[in-house]
C-alpha cells in the first residue's frame, strides 16, 4: 500500500499547524461560528446535531494494522469508544471536543492519515472497490489510479471551491462494487487490444435528483486519464451552477446541456490542457503502482479449512455467506459483517478494531479495506487460517454471517446525530435486522440488499437499495418512502417509488409483506430479490404493500 513520501508528510503536518491556530482563534471568540465553518470544513469538521463530527479520510478504503489501532486510539482517547464506518468508506466520530480536533489530527498524522477534503466543495474521498487486488475478476487493482486522482486532486488550486462536492469512484473489475455509475465521476477499468484504460462514466449521483451516469467516453488511456479528468472538472467547474445548491451538480449540468454537449466540451478542453501534463503524471503512476505490489502468497495446504467447513456448520454458515473468492489459490477475502443483528451498521469498537487490526497483521498481509457497504475486509488470507480468524470473530461480536444478506443494511446516521436528518434510520435498520433474525428467514431469502436515508440528500443510497427507505418528516411525523428494484452494480438502476408512505409502525411490517410476496413469486430458492423484481414488476410487491394493509385495518 501507498506511504506518505515527505511531501506528503509535510503538507499534513502544515495543514494541522493552520488548523489548531484556527481552532484556537474559534475558542477565544476572535472567531465566531460562521468564520469558522469553511475553515473547519477544509478539515473535516462538521457541527452536527450535539456535537462536533470528525470524518476522517481512508483514501480508496485501505489500512493496514498500525492505521486501524490509531483509529481504535482515537475512539477511545477523544471520543466515546466507538467509530462509525461510512459509504465513502471513511471513518467518522459523533463526539468530539473542539479543543481535541487538533491533537486528534496530529495523532492520525502519525500513521499517515488525515482529514482533509472529506467536506466541503471540492474533490473529496477517492473509493475504490474493497476486492481491489484481490478479486478473482479483477482486470487491474484500481487503487493506484485512485492514489494518483488523489495527489492530484489534493489542494488543487483551481478545485478548492466548486460549485459543489465531487465524487469518483474506481473498479478494476466487470462487477461493480464502487457504485461507480452513481458517482459524478465513475472510472471503469476496461482492456482493448490488450492495453489497459478506462471507461470513464459522468454525472452520476443520489439525493433528491437521483441519476444513473453517462458513459463521455469508452476508452481512455492511462497517459490521457488524468488530463481527461481534469478537463471534466474544469468543464463543469466553468458550467455548474451556483446559484441553486440542490441543481449545483455535475449530473444537474449533464441533464441541462446533454452528454454530447458535455463532451464536446471536455474534448476540447482535453485538447488544451494535455500539452501542459508532460508526462510526469505517467511516471508517478509507476512509481505508484510499485506500491500496491501483491504481497508474497503462501502455498500451503488449504486441509484445515476443509476440515472445519465439514465438521462445523456454523463456520460452514460464515464461510458460505461471508467469503468471496480471491484470485489466488488457497486465499479467500473475507468479509467482517459490522452489522450484529441489533446494532448500529457500520459502528465497530475500539476494542473491535483492534481485533480486525490484530488479524490483519497475522494472518492477511497487515491489509484491511472499508467498503461502501460499511463492513470491514481481509482481503487477503490464506484457507487455512479461517479457521482461527472466525473463532477470533466469534469472541468480540464479529463474526455474523449475514454479508450481502437482509439485516447487512446500509444507513445513514439518520436524526440519532446528523443535523440536516428528518427521520431516523438506525432504529429502523435495527429493527429489521432484527426481526427477519427472529422469524429466521433471512438465508431463505438470500441476497436482498436494503438501503436506508433519514433524508433526501440519500446518504444511505436507498434509491440504489432493492428496497430503499427514505425517512421523511411529514407534518412533525416521521414518515418512510418505499422503493423497490434499486441497483448500485454494473446493472445499475434508481428504484421505483411504492406509494405513499409508512409511519414508523408500519414500516416494519410493510418490510415484511414485499418479502412474502417475494417469496410467493419467485421462481426458486436461486431466483433472488432484484431479479424476481425485474420478472414480475411492481403489481404483486404493490398489491401486498397496500391492498393487504388495507384488509389488515377491515379486520
């Protein structure tokens, strides 16, 4: 993995120097809020509901132990012993004092990492897919490409004040696990003629307009990528409204002007601005790229695991449910599910990372991932420690084999923390988790994918859940929208509204119902949610959502 250079280094350290005297001028009042507020949104710090709110970046979704244990030290020293892991696959902390930020960010400094361009209008956090080196589908590993957008697009004079904030994803892969079609920039590494580039896709994103993103252009290479990009930018930087915050992005200036409008614009800007990349961006991407080298695989005997997927049914259960197949013989890519039936998604311990950094440096290489599904991966460990690793797991609350299954739910912070919320959503993805754990249903359903926002502005993804829920406030009243039949993968799609609402007691019922009627429907046990949705329609999933509940209220 990518090392801070002294460059590097330096610029943070320098960075967390202006800040601390920043913070000091807001606590002695030489500074009132709003004079602060763009200053501590360069860093990171937002001002939420009760507290202050830290994000701190994980550039494409990489640690390795020391990063993870450093995070740990943070939730405990300066917050209140837990972190939130986030779809950006960014870390964020709830409580934090004003007067600890600084020391926080010199503590994150330590291990090469910081908080900068995670707010604010600007390019922020690069992701990538959480397989990325790993995947036995992978074309090329997307994170030295995501390192190189990221030097790039640190401090970069001419997009610290964008119209609004900006997005881009990178796969390396044909499935899509970045989400990159809902991105203002989605990368997507392809191969023609057996040289390597990129599909590069625009004006994705969710909110209160939701759209799928526009292919601009089929191939790039790798030496034309990064000038490519930045014409992109430049374009809408020029284009974008300013005027109106909620049309202000990207995807809002391709609906206006058209793709072919938007691309015809960037090729000529592209035409201008390539003479002046002289080519060093090229060779920093080889030097970049000799970083994320693979580490030295193993080639041992896988018979301990088989052993214990045979005699043992409930690792059988998590090894079925929560691997996924690495491009390496006798390595697996293990998923650890931060989603324990009842809990808060996405929060893990201080305690519990140190058990993911523990493993990670003994048995996966000393690399861990985020993804955006908010769960934490070892994407590299060898069959015949799984064994080991999931009775590790089991002790600290880890060990869920629920990935990609209904209780694995995306949510936003909801009203529990964010200041723009209208509804919550962690309740909510509790009370489901839940529930389908008590009717033990959810591995008969298999993979169905929920999504949940406590706002429009769609932080949770809902509209690319197979069931999305939206919490809206509707006349002081809590009230959750329905959509069916999202997608955030290669087969992208916004989700279909179901009707009018639900309060919050009946959402979970009405949650209940389209899994029934799905259950009804469906082909067979292999058929799942998202591909029964798109055979049958809206009618059934409709019919039991409403006319039922009409006939439950007759009764």
């Amino acid at each position: 993995m990518y090392n801070y250079s002294e460059f590097d280094a330096a610029f943070v350290a320098e960075r967390n120097r202006q800040f601390r005297a920043q913070v000091e001028r807001r606590i002695d009042g030489s500074l009132t809020e709003d004079e602060f507020k763009p200053l501590r949104l360069m860093n990171g710090l937002y001002l939420q509901l009760h507290a202050y709110m830290l994000r701190v970046a994980i550039p494409y979704g990489t640690l390795d132990s020391a990063k993870m244990r450093q995070l740990a030290l943070l939730a405990e020293k300066w917050d209140k012993g837990y972190g939130h892991f986030t779809t950006r696959q960014n870390i964020q902390y709830n409580w934090p004092e004003l007067r600890d930020v600084p020391d926080m960010l010199d503590a994150l400094a330590e291990v090469g990492m910081h908080a900068i361009q995670t707010s604010g209008n600007t390019i922020r956090n690069v992701t990538a897919d959480h397989f990325a080196g790993a995947a036995a589908d992978e074309i090329a590993d997307p994170r030295p490409v995501a390192e190189l957008l990221r030097q790039w697009s640190t401090d970069h004079p001419e997009f610290q004040f964008l119209p609004r904030k900006f997005k881009i994803a990178v796969t390396g892969a044909p499935a899509d696990r970045a989400v990159t079609m809902a991105h203002d920039i989605g990368l997507q590494i392809v191969e023609r003629d057996g040289e390597i580039g990129y599909k590069v896709i625009v004006g994705g994103g969710l909110g209160r307009t939701p759209m799928i993103g526009k292919v601009i252009a089929e191939f790039v290479s790798q030496e034309d990528l990064l000038p490519y990009v930045e014409a992109v930018v430049s374009v809408w930087n020029l284009l974008g409204r300013r005027d109106n915050k909620y049309k202000s992005r990207i995807k809002i200036t391709v609906h206006e002007h058209g793709i072919d409008d938007i691309r015809a614009r960037v090729e000529e800007r592209f035409k201008v601005i390539r003479p002046t990349f002289s080519g060093i961006d090229v060779q920093l991407f080889e030097e970049i790229k000799a970083a994320f080298a693979p580490p030295a695989f193993r080639d041992e005997s896988t018979a301990i695991y088989e052993t214990a997927y045979k005699t043992d049914p409930i690792f059988r259960s998590w090894a079925d449910v929560n691997l996924a197949q690495h491009r390496a013989p006798g390595y697996a890519i293990v998923q650890i599910s931060l989603k324990a039936h009842g809990e808060t998604p996405g929060d893990a311990t201080a305690e519990q990372m140190r058990v993911m950094a523990d493993l990670a440096e003994r048995y996966g290489h000393d690399e861990l991932r985020i993804s955006h599904e908010q769960n934490v991966i070892l994407p590299h460990v060898h069959k015949s420690d799984l064994p080991a690793i999931h009775a590790e797991l089991k002790k600290h609350g880890l060990a869920t084999a629920n990935i990609g299954l209904i209780s694995d739910i995306i949510a936003c912070p909801g009203m529990d923390y964010c200041a723009l919320a209208t509804a919550r959503s962690i309740p909510i993805a509790q009370e489901i988790a839940t529930r389908f754990d008590e009717l033990k249903l959810e591995h008969e359903i298999g993979e169905l994918k929920i999504k949940i926002s406590g706002c429009i502005n769609a932080c949770g993804h809902h509209h690319v859940g197979h069931i999305g829920i939206l919490g809206l406030d509707r006349a002081g009243v809590e009230n959750y929208q329905i959509t069916l039949g999202g997608d955030h993968t290669e087969t992208a799609a916004i989700g279909d509204r179901t009707g009018p609402g639900f309060s919050a007691d009946e959402i979970i019922p009405a949650i209940e119902r389209i899994v029934e009627a799905y259950l009804e429907v469906r082909t067979s046990a292999e058929e799942p949610f998202i591909k029964t949705y798109r055979r049958v329609g809206m009618a059934p999933f409709k019919a039991a959502l409403y006319e039922q509940a009409e006939a439950y209220a007759a009764e």
